[in-house]
C-alpha cells in the first residue's frame, strides 16, 4: 500500500493546541452564567428547533474522534511506532467505545442539532490534531517504554476509563425503558462525587497527558476539564435541589475536595 507523506506541521499543532486553551477558558466561564442545553438542561417548555435523537447524536459527534486518527493512521507515512501502536490506539480506544457501545445504550434526550454539530466539528479538530501529533511528530526514544510518566499516566488513563465505564452503567440503569425521570445515583464513584462519570473521563484524560507529555495532549485534557468539570458542578446542584435526603457529604466532581 502507497501511503500519503504528511509531515509535521508544528504551527498546526501549536495554533490548533493553544486554541483548545483559550477556548477552554472560555467555556469555563460561559458555563458560570448557563448550562449548555443538552441533556436535563434542554429547556422542554420553550421550542427546540431542530434536534437529534440521543443515540444517533452520540454517534455522530464522538465519531471523528476515532475515524480520523485511524484515517491518518492507514493512509499517511508514521514516524513513530510508539505513537502509533500505543499511545494513539489507547486514545482510539476511548473513542470506539464512546462512538460504538455508549452511543448505541444511551438512553438521554434528544440533543439540539447545534450542538451536535458543534461537537462533530470539536472532535474533528481534536482526532486530527492528536493523530496527527502522535503520527508525525512525536518522538519517543526506547527509553520512554520504561519512563515512569508512561505508566502513571496509563494506569491513570485506565482507571478513569473503567470509573466512566462503570458510572454510565449505574445511571443507565437508574431508568426503565421509555421514562425520564431522575433519581440519586448511589454505587461505585457515585458515593463520594455526583459527577462520577465526569470524573473518570477528567482523570483518563489526564493520565492521557502526563503518558505522552506533550502540548496537544495537555491542550485537550485541560478543554475537558473546563467544559465537564462546570456540568459536574452543575448536576450537583441540580440533586441537592431536587432531592432533601441527597448526601451532604458527596462533594460535585473531586472526591473530599471539590
């Protein structure tokens, strides 16, 4: 197979990197003011215009974030086999079971179309400019296979999977088919946060970065903490409001301190 030569671009990188910063810092303090209205926060009283049905809507949004990376993958010449057979297929893994398994079980409202475009357009930069890192710019000498940044941030990037993995479940399975209701979700996590999902997806995505060490990566785990860390806080709120016996001492995102 002929592949495509594609080199590093190093001001893609940087612009698209520092652009995941400053938008994260303004998504940080938009959410201050106003939830994004997807989910419980969609407003059912006032029109919707066009929406997208939850499981369809998951599928397309979080699907570039595996495609294009793969694309890249198959299609381009790649420098370095760490950054391929790795670091790249952990970041990949993420994205097929968000894009092929949660997409497909979800059971969440309809989403405006805006958002889901928004969100395509977000994971399209975002599979473009980790792939594109990892395939043709990383470097990764043979020492960093037992460099100790490599295994913290991989346990770390697995057990924030598995508490993701594992909290999407407790709160699928707080619903019967065809209700949209809310109730406390207890188990796992749960005890000691109320965004027990966004806490596992924050902490994979931060043992994503200190396992690579780099810019890009570091660019997308602080957009995440920006953008979920607010909805954590905001689903807090939304349980201690609505229900009296929520557990006082279950903190919003981070276990005993946030």
């Amino acid at each position: 197979m002929e592949y495509a030569v594609l080199e590093c671009n190093d001001n893609v990188i940087r612009y698209l990197s520092w652009g995941f910063i400053i938008g994260a810092v303004a998504y940080f303090f938009r959410q201050t003011k106003t939830q994004t209205p997807y989910g419980r926060y969609v407003d059912t009283k006032a029109p919707l215009g066009v929406t997208c049905p939850a499981k369809l809507a998951w599928l397309l949004q979080e699907s570039p974030s595996f495609l294009v990376p793969v694309l890249l993958l198959l299609t381009t010449n790649a420098q370095s086999s760490l950054g391929k057979q790795l670091l790249l297929w952990t970041f990949c893994m993420h994205y097929f079971q968000r894009t092929f398994i949660y997409s497909l079980m979800t059971k969440g409202r309809s989403s405006p179309l805006y958002i889901v475009i928004s969100a395509i357009i977000f994971c399209s930069c975002n599979g473009f400019l980790q792939g594109h890192y990892l395939l043709h710019c990383a470097t990764y000498d043979g020492t960093w296979l037992t460099n100790i940044r490599l295994a913290i941030g991989l346990i770390l990037f697995f057990i924030g999977m598995a508490i993701n993995i594992h909290s999407d479940h407790i709160l699928r399975c707080l619903r019967k088919p065809g209700e949209i209701v809310y109730r406390i979700p207890k188990g796992g996590m749960f005890e000691y946060v109320s965004g027990a999902n966004f806490f596992g997806e924050i902490l994979e995505w931060c043992g994503y970065a200190i396992a690579t060490w780099s810019l890009p990566t570091f660019s997308f785990a602080f957009f995440t903490m920006c953008s979920i860390g607010p909805r954590a806080y905001h689903h807090h709120r939304f349980y201690r409001e609505r229900f009296d016996d929520y557990p006082k001492f279950r903190k919003a995102v981070i276990p005993y301190i946030l």
